[in-house]
C-alpha cells in the first residue's frame, strides 16, 4: 500500500504535467493523448469523439465489479489574463512552499490529475472496481457546443450512458469536500425589441413612443412572482439587463426600443412555463420576443450517489458537505438531462479564472483520497 505522501506527489506530478501544455479554449495542447498514455497499461481503452476542432474523449475501462461510474473534466482553461502580473508563468506549474502554481491548477486539470491518480493507485492494488469512463473535452469554457454533449450523445447512441457522473469542477469553497453540487440553475435568456413610431416630441399624435411601450412591460416583467424555489436550490431570478433606447437627441420619440433579459431558473420552474410568462406580460404591446435556451435547470435527487460521495468525504475529512445548488451551469446539465445522476465535487475555488490561480498540494492529496473512497464504494 503507497502511503499518502506517495498519492500527493502522483496527483501533483500529473497535474504539473497537464498545466504545462498550454491549453487555453478550445485547445487541448496534448492532454488527452498523454491521458490515454497513462490508462492504456491499465486496461482504459480510449476513443476520440473530436467535433469541428473540439479534442473530446472516452476512456473507458470494463470492470471487476457492477455498475458504470463516469468522471467528467475539461482539458481546456481560461485565457491568462495580463501575463506580468502572474507571479509565476502561468504555464510553468511551480511549485514552492506546498502550492501549485498555474492556469488550471484549480479549474480544472488538478482534479483530473486527482482522478487520474486515485484510478492508477487502485488499479495498481488490483482493487476491484465498476466500469469506468473517464470523459474529457477541451470545450467547456468556451460555447460548450461540441464539448460534453457530444460525448454524450456519442454514449446514448452505443447504449453505453453511466449510472452516476462525478463532474471535478472545483466546488469546494473553503475545504475540499466542504461543498458538493448536485445541481444547478437553468439559464433562459431573451431579447425584447419595441415598435413604435420614431416622430417629433412636440407632435406626438404623429408618433408612437416605443419607451412608453416598453415601460410597463418591463415593470410587469421585473414583478413576476415566479412561485416557491425548489428544495435547495435559490429562487428564480429575472434581471433586466441591457435597455436601449433613443437617438440621443432630446426632442425625436424614439420609433424601437430594447431589452434584454437574464433569467436563472429553479427546476420548479420550466422553459416553457417562462416563455408563457414572459409572453402574458407583453400582452397588446407591439414587441417581438426571442428566447435563448442557454442551460437547462437539473437536480440531483438525495439517494445512493449523493449519499456515496458524502460519505466518502466524511471518512477522509470529517466534514459533513453541503449539497449545494449555487453558481452558474455546468457540464453536469448535459449528463442529468441523458438521466444520469450527477454530483459534482472537486478542489476549492478560490482562485479560478483569475491571474496567480493556485491550489495548495495538500489538497491534491486530500481529493485523491476522496476519489479512492468513492471508487471503491460506488454502487447501483
Ligand atoms: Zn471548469
């Protein structure tokens, strides 16, 4: 049996390795290919689902046992930001004083180091696990269009979707394991366009005002009562945006007027539920309505995965996690709309997508351990 010290410096030294292929969206810089290096001798038989430029891949490895736990991740980063004002080069992955330095070191290719660690170190002992898919895209901070989807279209076509995901965002805030997502707000977006009659403010019979149309529409539309949250997650939010309005001169009535609107929504809630709401509220006024479907809203319900992670986190920190729902979306919506459960758990992130993001090692060590708890209990 390694010892923990042997597990950090697995963890660190493979995620030193990924930080330094240099891999800002939609780029994957080599990750992928040096993952499938690493799992062949393991038994992991790799295949690429590359979309228009995107580097996608599945692992998979049959198991010993029953089941199909996936663990999802992305290979891709945010850009650097000003570059001098990193105290260490974003890509060189230094370590100094028990901190890892680097683009991606929270977000999120020390979690995917974490899992890679925490599969190799069980592989080695011959511990007998489910099958497992490890699933990577390099396009999860960009549009997400042919990032995980397509691995998950891919897997509903061969039949070959996982019971439960792990996704390895950072989703700790002050302690590894101190907070997990088991899902997410859905994200509805929509752009309001007013017609009116552009005129002369001192002959407005001639004219029609497309502000004064728009107005108690908006008003109307900010007052929504969007009903009861659902458990645990944060009520539904619709924030007015973007308004714009006249030509700048003070005395022409303005002919259109716009708005924009960025609605969170509760799974109490649904897409089609909005668009009637949104569509009462602009009841006789002239204004065309375009919705966007961004993300859908999911949930994880309390239950064996949940409950699998939890205590895995319990008997390696002693924390007692938070089941939490905040934050914006995440790739776990693709996953719990094919009907897979998903909770999401991975390092803190304190630091992401901001310049000088760091992760301390020892909290390497402590999800690898985490990781290796939840593989060797997972269950259907
Ligand atoms: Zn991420």
């Amino acid at each position: 049996m390694k010892t923990q010290q042997e597990n950090m410096s697995c963890a660190l030294n493979l995620a030193i390795k990924l930080i330094r292929r240099e891999s800002p969206t939609p780029e994957d810089a080599g990750c992928q290919t040096y993952i499938a290096k690493l799992l062949a001798p393991l038994g992991f038989v790799h295949t690429a689902v590359d979309v228009n430029g995107i580097t996608n891949s599945i692992y998979t490895r049959m198991g010993e046992r029953e089941g199909v736990l996936a663990f999802a991740g992305h290979t891709d980063v945010v850009p650097t930001g000003p570059i001098e004002s990193w105290l260490y080069p974003p890509f060189e992955a230094v370590v100094e004083d028990g901190i890892l330095h680097g683009r991606g070191a929270q977000d999120m290719k020390g979690g995917i180091a974490c899992w890679l660690a925490a599969v190799m170190q069980l592989c080695a002992e011959f511990e007998p696990l489910p099958t497992l898919q490890i699933l990577i895209t390099s396009d999860e901070e960009g549009d997400s269009i042919d990032g995980t989807i397509r691995i998950v279209e891919y897997l509903q076509a061969q039949n070959k979707l996982p019971d439960a995901v792990i996704v390895g965002e950072p989703s700790s805030a002050k302690l590894v394991g101190d907070t997990i997502r088991r899902g997410r707000r859905g994200v509805v977006q929509v752009r309001l366009t007013f017609q009116g009659k552009q005129g002369h403010s001192a002959y407005p019979g001639d004219a029609d005002n497309a502000i004064h149309g728009a107005a108690p529409v908006l008003t109307k539309i900010a007052s929504l009562d969007w009903g009861e949250a659902a458990d645990g997650f944060p009520a539904t939010s619709c924030q007015i945006t973007n308004f714009n309005a006249g030509t700048g001169a003070s005395n022409v009535i303005p002919g259109t007027a716009s708005g924009f609107l960025d609605i969170r929504y509760n799974p109490q809630n649904s897409f089609a539920q909005i668009q009637d709401m949104i569509h009462d509220a602009c009841h006789g006024v002239d204004v065309s309505v375009d919705f966007d479907h961004v993300a859908t809203a999911f949930s994880t319900p309390d239950g064996k995965l949940l409950d699998t992670v939890c205590d895995a986190i319990h008997g390696i920190t002693d924390i007692h996690t938070n089941r939490d729902t905040g934050g914006g979306t995440s790739d776990g919506r693709f996953f719990a709309a094919a009907g897979v459960a998903v909770a999401e758990l991975g390092l803190t992130n304190s630091t992401i997508h901001q310049v000088n993001e760091q992760v301390a090692t020892h909290e390497l060590d402590t999800l690898t351990a985490i990781y290796i708890e939840i593989l060797k209990t997972f269950e259907v």
